[in-house]
C-alpha cells in the first residue's frame, strides 16, 4: 500500500494552526478565490457538484488530510486500512477523500464521531455520505459530491492515505490536493490552497474583505455603485 506520513504544518505549533484558521473562517471563499487569481493560481475551485450536508452544516476550513481509495471488491467485514488513515487525523484536519467509487458512501456517522473526537474539523469527500441527518448533530462541516445509504464494505477500500491525491475541480478536469494544503468551503463552494501561499492568499483576502465591508457601509449611506466602483476599483 502506498502511504506517505506527513507532518501537519510542522513549522506551526497548534495554537498558531487555530488563530490561522479562526482568521479564515471570516472570510468568504469569493475573496480567497480572486486572490488565488491575482497570483496566477487560477484552477484551484472544486466542482460545483460539492455540496455541503446538511445544507446548513457550516464553513469548512483546515488542512488537508488526503485519504485515497478505489472500488475493491473484498469479503464483508469492515476495512482495516481505513480505520488505521482515521487514527492519523490532527487537530484543526479536515479529512479530504478520493478515489473512483461510485455509487457506494465513503463517510458516514461513525466516522465522523470519531474525526471529531480527534479534533477534525470537517471533512470533504469526492464520493458519497449518508447518515446525513445524524452528521448534522454532531456539528461537523461536511462537503461531499452526493449522498446514498450504500455503505463502502465489500465495494470500496482504502488505498493509501497522506499522498497527492486529485479532487474534481470547477475550471479544470482535476485540482491536486496535498497533505498540509487548506481547505476552504461556504456557501459559495470549495478551495483548496496550496501550502506555500497560505499566508499570503490570508493576508490579502482580510484585506479585501475589510474594503468590502466599507463599501457596503457606504452604500447603505448613499454612495452610488458607480462612484463606490470609482473610489475602490473593481471588487
């Protein structure tokens, strides 16, 4: 099995990993995305067909935890490799899954209360979820590509865990998703950062989300849309 452990954003300790995130969770996924743009990062959108369960489940937003596997027939009995990516998860993680099933739920209750008990954050699945009404009592963020009561055992199994992984992406075919990347998802959709640009992509987005914030202040003060887009530019 191919399998790649990867420290967790080792530079940062935990309390700096939790600012970081507290600080995305307050702005939107459009800002984020014209940043990316604005450094030449311009495929890094998921597919519109992410969507978050329940619908009112909340924002997703953390580093990305890559969890990989593919349609395997095996005997009934549960998956021990899957159960064995699980145990890995951190604090402040959201668990990325992919892979090509179909069809079958990759994520259901259970396991998200155990990625909660571990301090995961949500989660975002390129394939089903069910339980979906018992996920939302648990307050756990989960983004996932469609729902159904069909379970992964005897169907699709765990493969790998903390490698590269490919995510189905709104601009492109695929967006590459890896371990330590963030992952930021509304109403609006999903992200997904890359690592390297992580502090960057923040900073800029706070501050266009601040002159956001004052141009609707004037504009519920009077300023017309034309002489606010005169005053800041395009938003």
């Amino acid at each position: 099995m191919e399998t790649t452990h990867v420290a967790h954003d080792a530079a940062r300790g935990a309390a700096e990993r939790e600012a970081i995130r507290q600080r995305f969770l307050k702005v939107d996924t459009s800002n984020v995305a014209d940043v990316l743009d604005t450094l030449g990062l311009f495929d890094q959108g998921l597919s519109s067909a992410f969507t978050p369960f329940p619908a009112n489940g909340g924002k997703l937003a953390g580093w990305a935890y890559t969890i990989r596997g593919q349609m395997s027939p095996y005997a009934l009995g549960g998956d021990p490799d899957k159960m064995k990516a699980c145990a890995g998860v951190s604090a402040g993680d959201v668990t990325v899954w992919s892979g090509d099933g179909e069809g079958v739920c990759y994520f259901g209750e259970l396991i998200a209360i155990g990625m909660k008990e571990r301090g995961c954050v949500g989660s975002l699945i390129d394939g089903g979820i069910r339980d979906i009404r018992w996920i939302a009592a648990q307050a756990f963020p989960v983004f996932a590509r469609y729902r159904t009561p069909v379970q992964s055992i005897a169907r699709w199994k765990v493969n790998g865990w903390q490698v590269p992984v490919s995510i189905r992406g709104a601009t492109s075919q695929w967006v590459q998703v890896r371990p330590g990347d963030f992952v930021l998802g509304d109403e609006d959709g999903v992200l997904v950062i890359p690592h390297e640009v992580l502090d960057t992509v923040l900073l800029q987005a706070e501050r266009l989300t601040e002159q956001e914030r004052s141009i609707r202040v004037e504009l519920q003060q009077g300023l017309s849309l034309a002489d606010a887009l005169a005053k800041y530019g395009h938003v």
